[in-house]
C-alpha cells in the first residue's frame, strides 16, 4: 500500500479514482435498473429517494474527508513541557499524539493514518468525516446490495421461462458485472468501517494501534516486571508495562473524536469537526488520560530496540543539556576546556551504555528471528500484518530517539520558565 500511495501518479489519481467507482456504483447501477426487461422493474420512487439522499450524503462527506485541513499547530511564546517530544523535521515541539506526515509534510494532531483514498491525512480534525464517508458509503453499499439481491431473486424465479422472455443481455451483462464490482468495494469498505468503528470506540488511532502492538511485543519478551535502560543522551528510562491512556470510556472517546456529545451530530454530514485550539492548549495539544498509569503524559513509551538501534548507529551520549545550557553562558576558551572534559565523560559513559545494550540484547536474543528482526527494525518496525508505521505515512526519520531539542530551544524554554517563576 505504501509503496503504491508514494507514487506521485498514484497520489493524484487516487481521489479521481474514488469519484469514478462510485459514480459507477451509483448511477451506472441504477441505469441497468431502469431496463424494463430486468425484473422487478426500475426502482420504485421511496427506494430512489432514499438510495440518492444516502449518496448525497456519502459525496458530500467525501468532499469534506478530503479537502478538510488536517491541522496545523502555530507556536506562540510559550513554556512548553521540557521534556517533551521535539520534531526535527518541523523544527518545532511535537504535542502528544501527533506525528509527522511525510505526505503533509508536517506534524498533524492526533494523526490517525494518511489515507491515500482522500490523498489527505486522517487526524483530530478530519477524523469525523472520513468516520461518515465510511459509514455512508458501507449503507449505501448494502443498499445498493439488496437491490441486486431482488434482482437476482426474480431471474432465479423466471429460470425456466423461454429466453426471449427474460432480461436483455445487456441487462444480464451489466447486473454481472456491476455486482462483482460491488462485492469487492463491499468487502474492502466493510472491514476499513470496522476498525474504523473499533479505533473510534477505544480511541486509538491507526498508529496507536501499531504502538499498542509493538509495546506488548516488548514486554512480553522481558522476563522482568520493569527494567531500566539507558536513552541515546544518557538518561535513564525505566521500562515498564504502560497502560493505552487516552481510552477515558466508549462514550467520552466517541464524544472526543467527533468534537461534540450530542449523538445525532455525530452522523450529520454537516455537522462540523473538533477544532485544533489556537491558544497551545487544549484539544490537539493535551489530551484527558484515564490515569491508569503511575503518571501521566508516559505514551508512548520507550521502544529498548529502537533505543539499542539508536545506540549501535552512534548516537550515544550527545546530549547532556545541563552542561549545554551551562556552557552557552561560557567564554570559547572556558567551552573547549568543557568540551574535552564532556568527551572524557562521554567515552566512559559509552562503556557502560554498551555493557546495558547488550543486556537488553538477552531480551531478544537466540529466538531464531533475531537477524530478520534486526532487518525489519533497520526499516521501521513490523507488526504481525507486515504493515510498518511508513505504511500509514508516518515520517519514521522525525520518530528516532535522537530528536534532539535544539539548544535555543532549550534556552528559550529555561528563559519562559523563569519568567514565570518570577512571576
Ligand atoms: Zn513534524
Ligand atoms: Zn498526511
């Protein structure tokens, strides 16, 4: 999926596309319908109402998961949390639950999957859309399935009527080939609709989903309840089993994901979509957790591979952000004499970093899988389906452990959280 959606012809073809195989199965059904030869005859005046206000809607939610902005956060001044997550892509700190998407090319809030469908990103904001463009694109589907069941039921009926009789082969034709086109856009709508469905409910988001998965995996490999490992700067992070805390009940997530706790809206096509807060809090910058874990803001938690990668490609202690901000207020002479005592610092840091890793390596290690698993980590992690975050159009580069934030940052950070404390 991934490879077909990267191609740019693809990407631009896609929504076009879309429109054609509905339009298809739309209009193009309902032509065939109206040949008099076909039994029951063309449809009846309520089943053409509702079948067309059903595709109204379904284009008209279409419309909107496509050309609704998937979000974009605008920073003002502020004291963001100093350990939060930093995208080196946006050069910008990254909220909780946001990724980078390589297609938008930037970070979206609560990004759920760039969907090469609507050639837009599934997000907080788009999010109720696309949830009504499945749904009413799954109705008018079974819809649209009952009338060639009725279809189909009267030429069973009529088999042993004299040929001439029955429909015309372009009828017999059409229905064919119109049906098999249904059965398969059915099958593949109805499953996207249930984990649709299933990601609304226990408000886990496509990459959620995957975090979920490759979390378990991890722990499940560990024969310790929690154990600590070492970060690509040096810092300690305990591992533990950390519990999915943005699931705060089926109807607050429902509510969440569509921007308002009225149920009628929520299939509404005209109804609108959560909004991203303009202030750098609230919706699509925080978000409520059901407090299941020690604390809170601990999603996602640390991956020990993708920390032991980090290490084995040289990213190991860099960063010491004390003897950074220490040193900006420095002489040169007085930051190279600094400079090489870090270095020393470093080099037996390192040691002990290696002596972890390989620890941890005992987690994983004489399983048999350990080379494949190690190729697979090399190009983004794996979940059991073969599917990789870069499936889902995460930028897996601006995910890496070592989003380093920029020194300026960290000072511009310091500089508000002092003046507030000043306050
Ligand atoms: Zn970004
Ligand atoms: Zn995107």
């Amino acid at each position: 999926m991934a490879g077909f959606s990267d191609a740019p012809f693809a990407e631009a073809l896609a929504v076009p596309a879309v429109c054609v195989l509905t339009a298809f199965l739309s209009y193009f059904s309902q032509f065939v319908f109206s040949d008099e030869t076909l039994d029951p005859g063309p449809l009846t005046r309520n089943e053409s109402v509702v079948f067309n206000t059903l595709l109204l809607c379904l284009w008209f939610s279409y419309f909107r998961a496509v050309t609704v902005d998937p979000g974009r956060f605008i920073f003002e001044e502020q004291v963001l949390d100093a350990d939060g997550r930093w995208c080196k892509k946006c050069q910008a700190p990254k909220p909780p639950r946001a990724h980078h998407c390589r297609h938008c090319k930037r970070c979206i809030p609560k990004m759920d999957h760039h969907c090469p469908w609507t050639a837009n990103c599934v997000s907080m904001t788009t999010f109720p859309h696309f949830l009504r463009f499945l749904v009413y694109a799954n109705v008018s589907l079974w819809t649209l399935g009952y009338f060639f069941w009725q279809r189909f039921y009267a030429l069973w009926e009529t088999r042993h009527m004299p040929a001439h009789l029955g429909p015309s082969l372009f009828a017999l034709i059409s229905l064919a080939m119109t049906s098999l086109v249904w059965a398969v856009t059915s099958l593949a709508l109805g499953l996207m609709l249930i984990t649709t469905l299933q990601g609304w409910v226990l408000n886990r988001t496509t990459i959620e989903e995957m975090e979920v998965d490759k979390h378990e995996r991890n722990i499940r490999s560990g024969s310790k309840e929690w154990w600590d490992i070492t970060g690509p700067d040096g810092e300690k992070l305990r591992f533990e089993h950390v519990e999915f805390p943005y699931d705060v009940g089926f109807f607050a997530n429902m509510a969440q994901a569509m921007g308002s706790s009225n149920p009628l809206l929520w299939l509404f096509p005209l109804a609108g979509n959560p909004r991203l807060s303009k202030t750098g809090t609230g919706p699509g910058w925080t978000w409520d957790e059901n407090g299941f874990n020690r604390k809170f803001g601990m999603w996602p938690p640390p991956d020990p591979e993708k920390l032991r990668r980090a290490g084995r490609e040289g990213g190991l202690a860099r960063r010491n952000f004390d003897t950074e901000l220490q040193d900006a207020g420095l002489s040169p002479e007085e930051q190279v004499e600094a400079f090489r005592r870090r270095q020393e610092e470093d080099f037996r840091r390192k040691h002990k970093i290696m002596a972890e890793l390989e620890e941890v390596d005992d987690y994983y290690g004489s399983d048999g899988e350990r080379d494949s698993d190690e190729e697979d980590y090399r190009n983004g992690w794996v979940n059991a389906d073969g599917e990789r975050l870069q499936d889902y159009g995460v930028d897996e580069e601006a995910e890496q452990y070592d989003d380093e934030v920029p020194i300026a940052e960290l000072l511009r950070r310091r500089k508000g959280a002092t003046s507030y404390n000043d306050e």
